[in-house]
C-alpha cells in the first residue's frame, strides 16, 4: 500500500470519487429492473444501438424497438440527454452521509442517522430495506429493532449504496471506515446487508493508496467476516479472475453459484461489482461498462464501481464523456441539497477527512 502524496492529489481522487459515483448510477440507471434487464438483454440492446464496446451513457431506444422498456427516466440519462445528474437513492443516500457528518462527526450514533432521515428525506424516495426501516422509526421503533421488524430486506443492497462516504473521508483508513459503515448500516440491515456497507466503505478507503483494485479488493476482504457468504462469493471472483476466465463465463459461473437470491441481494450484486472492478483493471470507462453490463442493481453497482475506480484515477482522468455531461450538478430529493454543485460536495467531503495516524 502507498500513501496519499499532496493535498492535490487527495482533492482529486475525493472529486474523482464523486464524478464517478454519479456517473455510474446515470450509467445503469435506464436498465435498473434485473428480472428484466437480464445482463443477455443488456448486451442485445447494446448492439441494437451499436454501443459495443460500451465507452459513453447508454444510446436511447432506437425508433420502432420491441424490446424491454427503459426505465423512464432514460430521457434524462441517456448519452445526448444528460443535463446534470437525475434523481436516484443512490446519491441521496450519500449526500445525506455527508450532512451527517458534517452535523454530528465521526461519533454519530444510528439513532442520529434515523433521527435525520425523518427530517430529510421524503418517505417515498426511500425503498426496500430502508423504507421498512423509516416506518418503523416513525412508529416509535429505535434501532437495532428498525433493521429486523417486519424487514424482510435485511440482507439487500442499500447499506451497501450508502457507504461511500466514509471511504472517501477516511482515506487509507479501511477499518476504520468499516467501523462507520457499519454504525450506518444496522439502522436498517443486518447480517451480509451490514458486512456488505463495512465492504463497500473498506474497498473505497483502499483504493486510495491501493496500486490496483485487486489489492483493494483483497483489503475490503480483511474486514469482514471470513465465513460470510458476502466473503466467499468475494473470494470466489478473485479466484476465477486468477484462473483467467473470461468475464462472461465468471459472471455465468457466479450466476448459476447465487441462483435462488433476489437480484437486489447484496450477495449476487457484490459478485458483478467485483468482477467488474477487477476485469476493469484500473482503467475507468471499462470499469463502469462491464458493471453495468453485469446486470442486477445496476445503478447501485454502476455507482460503487464508478466510486472505486474514481478514486483509483482521480478526476482528472476520467474521460469527458462521463463527467463533462453532469455539468457538475445533482438532483437530489435531500432537503436543502437539490441542484448542489458536485465540486462543492467533494469540496465539504475533503474538509472532513481524518487521514491514518
């Protein structure tokens, strides 16, 4: 492992971090139905619209097209449309990570995280796993009984789509941005659906002084439990990765390994975000393309994997076609925060990060 060098290079690698994580939600954002959006169909779609290999936001559908419907908010996320970041979960949940933060700092507690959601977040942009877990807390529940009663999410993706934030402000400190993780997550989630948030936290830490996202991956690893099935199916890309299997056949070995879990389990989703980090091999635009083309929760896992490799790149060299077209603004259903800059979230990110030592 390295260290963060300068200032600079750190303020890069945070706004990096940021552009990708929108990115790569507005990426698999028109394909985010995986009964559906099977990643066969994602692929036939792809050379309907002559967009293989994948290097820009999905093409919209061509006229006349019989296949699946897009998700509707395709007009505002496909390549020629995008004006700024559309709405999504997956980056409200990080914005209201930042505004914890800010109000409560490292010592906040999951009540504080609940107490917030009631008095930012609108109930109806909230769904599975935290939907449960906000109609709990208007019910008078405190946490850990929000994440189990009446839950049957508890092991899905969300904590893993809102742990980005403590990677980004605890760089090279994977542990100790597990541990935040974590306090986030048993809120709403329990067993892998936590381990997955303490992963997904620990993998971006990493990938701050990481050489590769293989090294990172191995990191995130040592966090959480070895026996986990999050921890095995993990693993278990890393090895057909070493084998030098093809991306297709790990991700159809994975499938056939998962089978049985809904297609926004953390499990399966974990899978398709790890090969894609590590067949994506550093560079940014693959990276985001074979995640997405990976199926599944595609926005969530489109938005974690723009997060790592963002990181690992840093702004700077993310090519313009991902990040000129969001023209630095976000949509977001957070009170107070619609229509914020980007470079200012990363600017009021990079003011709370606590660097190892």
């Amino acid at each position: 492992m390295t260290s963060v060098r300068t200032d600079a290079e750190l303020a890069d690698r945070v706004l990096g971090g940021w552009l990708g994580r929108i990115a790569g939600n507005m990426l698999g954002k028109p394909v985010e139905q995986g009964e559906v959006w099977t990643r066969d169909r994602i692929d036939r779609y792809l050379r309907r619209t002559d967009a293989l290999p994948l290097t820009d936001y999905l093409p919209g559908p061509p006229a006349g097209d019989d296949g699946p419907a897009l998700r509707p908010e395709w007009r505002a996320c496909v390549r020629g449309r995008v004006h700024g970041s559309c709405r999504d979960d997956d980056i409200d949940y990080t914005i209201l990570g930042l505004h914890l933060l800010e109000t409560h700092g490292f010592a906040f507690s999951t009540e504080q995280v609940g107490d917030l959601w009631l008095l930012r977040l609108p109930y109806l942009q909230t769904f599975t796993a935290e939907r449960a877990a906000y109609r709990n807390l208007a019910n008078g529940l405190r946490p850990p009984l929000t994440a189990t009663y009446d839950n049957p999410y508890q092991e899905w993706i969300g904590a893993l789509i809102r742990a980005d934030i403590h990677g980004w402000t605890n760089p090279g400190a994977p542990r100790r941005a597990a541990d935040l993780a974590r306090r986030d997550a048993v809120l709403s989630h329990t067993g892998n659906g936590v381990y997955g948030a303490q992963w997904a936290a620990a993998l971006i830490a990493a990938a701050f002084t990481a050489p590769t996202p293989r090294a990172a991956v191995d990191t995130a690893l040592t966090v959480i439990p070895p026996g986990s099935r999050l921890a095995r199916t993990v693993r278990r890309v890393v090895s057909l990765h070493e084998a030098h299997m093809s991306w297709e056949d790990a991700l159809t070995t994975l499938t056939d390994e998962t089978a049985g879990l809904h297609w926004i389990h953390v499990v399966p989703n974990a899978a398709v975000l790890t090969a894609g980090l590590l067949y994506g091999d550093g560079d940014f635009t693959r990276t985001l393309a074979l995640t997405v083309r990976g199926g599944l929760d595609t926005d969530s896992n489109g938005a974690t994997a723009g997060s790592v490799a963002g990181v690992l790149t840093g702004a700077d060299a993310i090519p313009a076609q991902w990040k000129d077209p969001l023209e630095d603004t976000v949509r977001s259903a957070v009170f107070g925060f619609d229509g914020v800059r980007i470079s200012e979230l990363a600017d009021r990110t990079l003011r709370l990060v606590t660097l190892p030592g």
